[in-house]
C-alpha cells in the first residue's frame, strides 16, 4: 500500500516536472528554465547528501566515465519535452516520451548493450508495445 | 506536430539511455550522490547549449516568479517517491503504477489546464486512449520477466526529465 502510494506519486511529480518546466519557460526561456529548475534540484540534493551522509563520491571513480555522463542529456531531455508539451499538450508528449523510452530499453536488453544481461524477446511484450502505440493513435483520433 | 512527436522520441530515447546510464552510478554511489551528479551536470549542459543559442540573453530572465526557484524540489520528490517505490514494490509493478500514474495526471493536467498551461479539452476517446497504453505498459512490463534485475526497463529511474 504505501510503496503503491510512493509510485503513484512518482508518476505524479514527473509529470508534474514536465507542466512545471513549460509553464516556466513561457516566461523565462526553455534553456533559462532547464538551467534553473536543475540548479535549484542540485543544490537541493547536496543539502540532502549533506543530512542523509550517503555521499560516496569516490565510488564516481569505480563507475566507467561515460556513464556519468548521463546528467548531460538531461538539457536536451527537457528541451524536447517542454517545447513537445507546448505543440501537442501534456497527454501525447508523456505517451510518446513513455514509448519510445520503452522500446529503447526493450532494444538494448534484447541486444545486450551497455554490459547488460541479454534478453529474449518475447511475444506479449511486442503485443504490449502494439497496444501502447495503438493508444496514441487513438489520442490523437 | 511533426515536429513536436520527433522531439518527444528525441527525449524518451535519451531518457531510456541516460536511465541506464544513472542506474550504474547510483548501484556504486548511491541515489543522492547521483542525484546531485546527474543535477549538476544537466544544469551545465543546459547553461552551456543555453549561452550557445542565445548568447547574454541566457541571463535575462524577467517574469520570474517566486515559486520558479523552487521548481527543484519537485525532481528531489521524483527521487525519493521513485526509490521507495521501487523498494518496497519491486521494479515491475513499481514502474508500471509509476508511469501508468504519469499517464492519468498527463489527462488530467490537460484536461483542466493547471498552471495556466492551455486546456486540451477531455474526449472518452482520450481516456479510452491512456487505458489502452496503459495496458501496453502492464502487458509488456509483465511479460518482460521478473528474474532480470540487472535489464534496461528494470533499474531504478534516477532521471530528471
């Protein structure tokens, strides 16, 4: 019950981020508010390392350098999804990030990249990936 | 529209990467050091592409209203209510109600135009729409297998879409 309350709220805030960045970058600028909104998220998440001393900073060293690369992206993530949200609205622009985010991961396990376990794939999860597709069709009927 | 659907698969591929990516550095470092990494270095990168395309206008930033500084905090809440999620439910049925609950909010943040963002009016196709996909979701999350731990779809999400 409270981890289904926990990933419920997940979804909700995520969402919530997306609505967030658009509305703030119809006053400041997409980049203005990518910057802002991730500065504002580090500092927050220092003071929390700062509380929670869960800081294992040398462990960076212990992870190949480009994975910790990955922050990086977020700039053009947020681009993307904030100017997507203003020319299609909040429901298509989720759906198709959710979409093509799933089956790239569902690509890279059954291709094994990235050091990953293998994966098989199997038939319900291309009838899945069928159904998500067929629901975004019908979003935009 | 077209424009704005390749966007979108623009950033949900870079999402399933950059998800991959943070979930090897958080197995070693934790969520809150990778957190503040990924943070960081998003807002780098974003300053950076920024300054590139729009030079000193970067740092003109009028209209700004008082709750904008603290928009942070709703990425600090994606964390916590994701890796407590993921703990207590396991990663398939943690991420399905994740983003199955990022799907009703997205209708319902349309629908009644929060935040001042443009109303896209609710239609019964629309709903029947996000019930389909979210069926997808389950069906495809469900079958993907539960043993593999170490998949793609599987780890933890330390993103900051």
């Amino acid at each position: 019950m409270k981890g289904s309350l926990f990933a419920l709220l997940a979804g909700a805030f995520i969402t919530l981020q997306g609505v967030a960045n658009s509305r703030i970058s119809q006053d400041i600028g997409t980049w203005q508010a990518a910057a802002l909104t991730q500065l504002t998220g580090f500092v927050m998440a220092l003071l929390i390392l700062l509380v929670v001393r869960d800081g294992r900073w040398q462990a960076f060293r212990q992870v190949k350098p480009i994975y910790l690369t990955g922050g990086a992206f977020a700039a053009v993530i947020i681009f993307g999804n904030v100017t997507a949200i203003h020319h299609m609205g909040v429901t298509f622009t989720i759906s198709a990030v959710l979409i093509a985010q799933l089956c790239l991961t569902f690509w890279i396990d059954a291709r094994g990249w990235f050091g990953l376990e293998k994966r098989r794939i199997r038939l319900p999860q291309l009838i899945g990936i069928g159904m998500m597709v067929a629901g975004v069709v019908i979003l935009k009927l | 529209m077209i424009a704005g659907l390749m966007l979108a698969i623009t950033a949900g591929s870079l999402v399933g990467i950059q998800t991959i990516f943070n979930s090897k550095v958080s197995e070693r470092a934790g969520s809150w050091a990778t957190t503040a990494l990924v943070l960081g270095l998003g807002f780098a990168a974003s300053l950076v592409l920024g300054l590139l395309f729009e030079g000193k206008g970067m740092f003109v930033l009028h209209d700004m209203q008082l709750w904008y500084w603290f928009s942070g905090v709703i990425g600090v809440g994606v964390v916590i209510s994701l890796v407590n999620g993921i703990r207590l439910l396991g990663p398939t049925l943690g991420v399905s109600i994740m983003l199955s609950s990022q799907l009703g909010f997205a209708l319902l943040w349309d629908s009644f135009g929060w935040l001042g963002l443009e109303k896209v009016p609710f239609t019964p196709a629309k709903l029947l729409g996000v019930l389909i996909i979210v069926g997808g979701i389950v069906l495809f999350k469900w079958s993907g297998g539960r043993q593999a731990a170490k998949s793609a779809e599987t780890t933890e999400f330390a993103e900051s879409t």
